[in-house]
C-alpha cells in the first residue's frame, strides 16, 4: 500500500480548487483513483499528479469556451473522463452539472428538463455521445442547442494549461439536481464551501477510522456517490477503488470482492445494496472472501432496515465483517450529502416503538415483538456543527420530547436554495424558528429524536392516509417484500387512490427475476400472502395489488422508488402488470 500524506497536510483549504492544488503538489506520486471497468480488475490507475494535470488542462479549455462562471453539464458514462471533467470545473470557476448520458432507446427527456432550468454554456461528454446528441436532438429543443464539447481520452493530454482562479468557500461548484421524482427537476446550488464544510463533518464523525482506502460502485452523477464516494477519498488524500455501477447490479458480490482486495475500510451505500448482496451469498461465491478490513459501512439515501443490518452481519460474519462497521446516516443533497450519523464501537443503535402511535404523531418505545410495531435505526447524534430540530410542519414550533415532527436542519453544509427558484429557496431553505436567527432547511422528512439519537419515519408528502390514520408507505412496503420469497427485496410501493368509496391502498410489487425464471410461481399464493400480511400488521386492507416485472417500477437515477410517479403511472394506466390480484 502507498503511504500517502494524511488529510491534515492540507490544512484549510479554501475552495477545492485549492484542495487539488495542493494534493497535485504534496502527493504527485500518490494513487488516486483506480478503475475495474469490469468490475473484476484494474485497467487504469492514476497519481493525484495525473489526475489534477489532465483536469488543469480542461480546465483551460473550459475557459477559452467562455465557461468561467457559467453552468457546464457533464454527460459522461463512467469513468476517469468523468472525474476529470468534474475537477477541471472546480479548478476553472465553471459551475458542474452531474449527469448522465439517456441510455440506448431512451430520450434526452430529463437532460433537456435540466437544460431548461440551468441554461448551460456547454456540455462535456465523449465522443460517442457527442455524436448522439448531433444526431437525436431536435434543433428547437434548449438541450439541442448547447455547444457539444467531447473531452476524453488521450486528448486531454493536450491542452493550453490552466491559470488558477481566485476561488473562495462561497463560489458556486455545482448544482446537483435533485432525483426528478416530478416533471420539474431542482438544482440545488453547492457552494465549495458546502463541500468542505460537510466532508469535514463526516471526517469528525468517525468516518474515517482513519480511511485508507476507499471504494465502491455508486455513480457519479448521485450526491452519494459524488460526495460520499469520489470526493470523501479525496478530500482525505486517500485512493478510491471504483467499479460501474452496472457491474454491480449484474453481480452484487464484485462489490465484496473489491473491499477484499483492495483491503478497502470506507465504502457506501444505499440499504437496498446490502440487500442484494444477500440475495446472492452462497456459499462457494463466498470462497476467499475477507471483510475484516471494513471498518465504514455508510449507509444511507434511503430508509435503513434493522433487519437487512442484522442479516448482512450474520451472513457475512464467518467473512471477518463485524456490526461495528455499520455506519447508519441521515442526509439529503439539500445539506450536500450528510447530516446526522456517528460511527460506533458497538452495533447500530435500534429501537422498536408503537406503529399505531407513530402514525398518531406520538413516539411509544415498546418490546420487541409485541403487537403492530416497528423497529427503526437510529441516524446518529444532531450536533452543534450540524444543528438538526423536529419541528411542527403546520405551526413551525419545535416538537416536544415523543413528538413526531418534521426534521429541520441548519449549518454551514446546507445549500443556498435551488437554482434559478428564489419562491422555492425560500419555502425550503429560509424557514425560521421563534428566536433563532438562523435559516433552516426543511426536509420533508419525518422523524424524531429519542434517547438522543434521530430517528426517521417517512415522508410527509408520502403518508398513506386511510380512514383518518396515517400509515408509512415504508413499513407497509417492508412488510409486504417480507411476506413471499417471490417478490423482489426493495420491489414494492405503496400509495392510497382516492374513489367512490373513498381512500384505498394500492400496492405495486415487481416479481423476483428468479421467481420468473421458474414459471412464474405461484401468484396467486404470492398475492394472498402479502394481503394477508399487511392485514395482520396493519390492519388495513389491500384495495388492488399489482404484480410487476423486475425493473419495471418507476425510480429515479440513483434508484430510489418514486412513489408519485408509480400512482400517476397507476392512474393513467401505464404500469404493465404480471397480472393483478
């Protein structure tokens, strides 16, 4: 392993401009990042010295485009070009845009409704989406005007050099657009000093251990996998092993087998990737494997399982994986990435409370197994560096101990609104408590602090409300992918329609591609299960369940459900089912 310089000989950076500047200078030598495009061995590998020189010379490029200052979309697939056009626009002023290119057979729908809210000045990509957009873009679209700049490969080895810019904490380094769960995606405005700012609070939460390698599958284009994957590493002057996200998704263990390797300590990601890592455990694709040396298990960006937790410790204990490395957190690309989540020496904090209470807005702490309740995880400690308050969502006073509210939070990682909506900005960024002077960013999420510790309960515009009770989608969702082996883990949604007799629970669940593979199973058996299940845990009735296939369920691009795009899909018809039950 290279012995590199620790994330204190740079002391104080005041962009990231200036980070990689000084990382360029202290660890020219040093390994930065290394790729398995296949997901099994490395074929590139670059020094922070490369690294930072292809980026300066882009970053040239950039400013003899006209680019300084303006808004640059990144439309790479994954892979070095990526990160080097990322760090080019931190290093030239321009502001990044994270994206992706629409996969084949797919439209530039989502690209063109980020162009229209950002108005770019240009957009990097390679040459083979260059060539896509020459050809598939209408000329009256905004998309379809913007200046196709290919950068990648060997010619960023060429270039004018770079002028360094005067940047500061409060200069724009990109707008990271939120998932697009509706029609009218938002750009949330990342400061440099944002980025600084939220990494170092995760460095103070234990998240480094200290890290010394890092590594993971998430894309680049997400606010985990920018922040919490790319960046994290970097800004700890640490190397970061990184295979596709799609090699992933074809075999969840590659994953595993890069920790193991690599002898990475640092590596998120979301609950349902632990998930698919148990999907896949069998013993003799196990073999050799040796997790001891992970010491980080971030996991966050969607609802934290106890169980999931639970059953990836066991499973993967006789592997030298220990519960400690679980590092459950709380965050939104809103507070950049990260704000609630503390690494332990003991296992995760759960606890388990009266669901019928939660969703009274009342928090009742129970024994596990007695009656309807729910067992959460806790998202670590608020913090004076990262101040967290559980508010009223109607009055704005801040909710007593037991109270559900909605989750506030202020501090020098929140953003400065979105871009381009200054009504918006001020709706979510400028909410204000009685006596406090400090603006607040409201998270649409629900939760509760208990025993010191934040827990989160669900989102307040996905509450399934059904004859005058509040229901999460997430428990019922849980308890349905628990009911049959046949649907597929993190599969399921759940919403309420409205009709003539009034509000019912939809339900809509893909199949296990494994399940399929054997005939189709039994649905209806499948079908009486879940209902029988969500009656028993939450007495309430399934009005319509909607078998799926496996992908077929709307989610954004980082893979999160979208729980309003899957009713609208209901109601206007356009989910294709298996069959419905």
């Amino acid at each position: 392993m290279t012995d590199l310089a620790p994330a204190s000989s740079v002391a104080s950076p005041v962009s990231w401009a200036d980070l990689l500047e000084r990382r360029a200078a202290a660890q020219a030598d040093s390994v930065a990042v290394r790729l398995l495009s296949d997901g099994e061995e490395v074929d590139q590998e670059w020094t922070y010295g490369d690294l930072v020189a292809r980026s300066r010379r882009l970053a040239g490029r950039l400013r003899g485009a006209g680019a300084v200052g303006e808004r640059v979309l990144l439309v790479y697939p994954w892979g070095v070009d990526y990160l080097v056009a990322l760090f080019a626009c931190f290093l030239s002023g321009a502001v990044a845009v994270p994206l992706y290119p629409p996969r084949p057979r797919r439209g530039w729908g989502r690209l063109e409704a980020v162009a229209v809210d950002a108005r770019p000045a240009l957009a990097l990509c390679d040459a083979p989406t260059a060539e896509r957009a020459a050809a598939e873009l209408a000329g009256g679209s905004v998309l379809g005007a913007v200046p196709w700049l290919a950068a990648a490969g060997a010619e960023l080895d060429e270039g004018e050099g770079w002028s360094r810019r005067d940047l500061g904490p409060d200069s724009l380094a990109l707008l990271q657009y939120t998932s697009g769960s509706t029609a009218a995606p938002k750009g949330v405005r990342i400061r440099h000093g944002n980025l600084l700012h939220n990494l170092a609070a995760l460095e103070s939460a234990g998240a480094t251990r200290p890290l010394v390698e890092g590594g993971g599958w998430l894309p680049f284009f997400h606010d985990m996998g920018l922040v919490g994957l790319v960046l994290f590493p970097v800004h700890q002057g640490r190397p970061v092993n990184l295979i596709p996200p799609e090699a992933f998704l074809y075999r969840p263990l590659r994953w595993l087998r890069l920790i193991s390797r690599f002898r990475v300590n640092y590596s998120p990601a979301p609950n349902f990737a632990f998930d698919l890592c148990l999907r896949h455990a069998v013993p003799e694709k196990l073999e050799g494997l040796d997790l001891s040396c992970w010491q980080v298990a971030f996991n966050g960006a969607e609802r934290v399982d106890a169980a999931t937790l639970r059953r990836f410790a066991e499973t993967f204990a006789p592997y030298g994986f220990h519960p400690r490395a679980f590092f459950p957190c709380y965050g939104l690309a809103e507070s950049t990435l990260y704000t609630t989540g503390t690494a332990r020496d003991g296992v995760p904090v759960t606890a388990t409370f009266d669901r019928a209470a939660l969703e009274e807005g009342r928090v009742e702490e129970v024994r596990t197994g007695c009656g309807a309740a729910v067992e959460l995880v806790a998202c670590g400690s608020p913090t004076s560096v990262q101040a967290v308050e559980i508010v009223d969502p109607t009055t704005h006073g801040v909710c007593g101990a037991g109270v559900v509210g909605e989750i506030w939070t202020a501090g020098e990682s929140v953003a400065e609104g979105y871009w381009g909506s200054a009504e918006l900005s001020r709706e979510a960024f400028g909410a204000r408590l009685e006596g406090d002077d400090r603006a607040f960013l409201r998270t649409g999420d629900l939760g509760f602090v208990h025993d010191g510790e934040l827990y989160v309960a669900g989102r307040i515009k996905d509450l399934v409300i059904l004859a005058g009770r509040n229901h999460y989608p997430e428990d019922i969702e849980i308890t349905a992918e628990a009911a049959h082996a046949g649907l597929r883990p993190g599969g399921a949604v759940a919403f309420a329609v409205g009709g003539e007799g009034g509000e019912r629970l939809v339900l809509a669940a893909e199949v296990d591609r494994r399940a399929l593979r054997a005939g189709g199973g039994d649905l209806e058996a499948l079908a009486a299960a879940v209902r029988e299940a969500v009656a028993h845990e939450h007495e309430i009735a399934v009005g319509d369940l909607v078998l799926l296939r496996p992908g077929a369920l709307p989610r954004t691009t980082s893979g999160k459900k979208r729980r309003a795009a899957c009713r609208s899909a209901y109601e206007g018809g356009a989910l294709e089912p298996l069959e419905k039950a």
